[in-house]
C-alpha cells in the first residue's frame, strides 16, 4: 500500500468528522439562512478546527455567500470546500540547503519525537542524503537507547553520551561526526521539558551557540513533533513552546488515530508554522514530507474543490 492509500485510509475519521457532518447537514437545509451557518460552526468546531479558526471559515464563507448572491445549499458546501482546501495552506519543504544543514527536534515526552526522528532519518536517506542523529536527549532516562533502535531500523549514525550529559557537548561531538563523515544532515533530538520552559530555553540556546560556532551559517531547522489525536490540547502546546523556541515546522503523528485531524487547519491559522511532516501509523515509512494537495485529495475525495 502506497502512502497516499495509508493517508485516505488514515484521514477515514476527520473526513466522517467534517466532510460526512456537513454533507449531513447541507442535505437538511433547503435555504441559505443563519441556522445553517450555526450547525456548519458546530461541526467544524466538534472536528477540532478551533473556534477562531471556525469563526474565520465562516465569515469568509458568509462574504462569498453574499457576494455571489448564492441561494442553494449545495452551492455552499462548494463554497466551504475551496475554503478549507485554501485553509491547507501550500507546501513548504525542509530547507536543507547547505552541507551539512541541522534538523533540531522538539517536543514533550509521549508524542512521537524519538519514532519521528527515525522516520524522519529514512526518509531523508531514501533521497539520498547521509544523516547523522544526535542523541541530545540526555535527560529522560533510555532515550538514547530507544532513539538507537530506531537510527538502525533507519540505517544511519547516532551519535551518544552516557545519561545525564550535557546535550551541547553531545551536539558537539555529532558535528564533528557530521564534518569527518561528510555528512548531509545532523538530527538533534532534546529534551521535552516543557513544564519547566527556563530550562528548556537555556538548554536550546547552549545547544544553537554550538552549532553557530561550530557549523556557522548552515540551513537550520526547528520541527515541533505534535500528537494529533490530541486535538485543540495540540495548538495549545504549540504556543508554549513558540514562546521557548523560534519553531519553523511541525511534525503531526498519528493522524491514522483520530478524527481531528482538523488540527491542520488551525495550527496553520492560528499560529503561521507550516507542517513539514505527517505520521498516519507505526512503520518506519509511514512518515512523509506533508503534501497539501495530496492532504486537501485524501480529505475531500470525490468532493469538488
């Protein structure tokens, strides 16, 4: 099965969640009047797209109501279909464009960081590109063990320290791999201490003046791994952790496991960070570079956008 059929089959329930509902409801209403727009609100809104980002759907959606003087229902879920596919945004790729460039990843313990990385190293390598991972997560105890696991499942190098090291002289000792390998790419894992977000700041600044020095005007990446199935709880972290962090990417996993997979639209909305990778299950290649039109394809299959 290719991954675009785990991505349909994965969005199974956000589609039911918001294309099923609004089928539903636009079958019922006849006419174009305010009640629909209120249980068009409840359902995007139970599909875990936020309220601000609901709000902004349906107000773009009332102008062009207006604006095209538009009296059938159907005529509105086509409407509302081109705004959610917009919504989606545009792809935005990793940018990799020095050798070596620098994935660093963030997020807190149980979303799918370390799995991430070994996806995210396999697919780095099915292009061709020589990764080296840093284990910098130093702090929770079998992190490096766990990360190693899947560096081989992945096939590239890891780069490790015994337990309780400090993660900048991890970082150190893999740029010095990078430079000797003559590698494409280093991934830092850190530490997911975002209850206590002084550390972490302090943590991921000691960690960028070694790579500045060391590695000095290299492309730099910061990938915030998100669990999905954790809804509007997911946009929230976010915003803490834009605030520890200068995030220029998400990673969403477990799409495969939740219907709120709406979450795609208001992070975008809400917070302007692009999702550069998707997860839709637990295999090492099932973790893709995020497609917005094969993304829009999966969610509105057979609908016109």
């Amino acid at each position: 099965m290719g991954f675009f059929e785990k991505l349909k089959n994965g969005l199974n329930k956000t589609k039911n969640a918001i294309v099923g509902k609004i089928d539903d409801i636009i079958k019922s209403f006849r006419k174009v009047d305010e009640e629909l727009f209120e249980e068009l609100e409840e359902a995007l809104i139970s599909a875990d797209i936020g309220v601000y980002t609901t709000e902004e759907i349906l107000d773009r959606l009332r102008d062009t109501v207006k604006d095209k003087n538009i009296k059938e229902s159907d005529e509105v879920k086509d409407e509302l279909f081109k705004i959610l596919r917009e919504m989606v945004g545009d792809h935005e790729p990793l940018n990799l464009s020095t050798k070596p460039s620098v994935i660093l990843v963030i997020g807190v313990n149980g979303v799918g960081k370390t799995t991430s990385i070994g996806k995210i190293s396999a697919e780095l390598k099915s292009q061709g590109k020589k990764v080296v991972v840093a284990a910098a997560d130093t702090f929770r105890a079998a992190a490096a063990e766990q990360l190693t696991v899947w560096c081989e499942r992945a096939g590239v190098d890891i780069i490790k320290q015994a337990a309780g090291a400090d993660p900048a002289s991890v970082v150190y000792d893999a740029i010095g791999a990078v430079k000797s390998r003559g590698a494409d790419v280093l991934i830092i894992d850190t530490a997911g201490r975002l209850h206590n977000k002084k550390n972490l700041m302090d943590e991921l600044a000691k960690i960028d003046r070694v790579i500045g020095r060391e590695l000095a005007g290299c492309a730099k990446e910061t990938l915030l791994v998100l669990d999905a199935t954790t809804g509007q709880n997911a946009v929230l972290q976010a915003k803490e952790f834009k605030e520890a962090s200068k995030i220029t990417g998400l990673v969403l996993t477990k799409l495969d496991g939740t219907a709120k997979g709406g979450i795609v639209l208001s992070i975008k909305q809400e917070l302007g960070i692009p999702v550069k990778f998707i997860g839709v299950g637990e295999k090492i290649d099932d973790m893709k570079p995020f497609d917005p039109d094969e993304f829009a394809s999966a969610l509105f299959e057979k609908e016109e956008i």
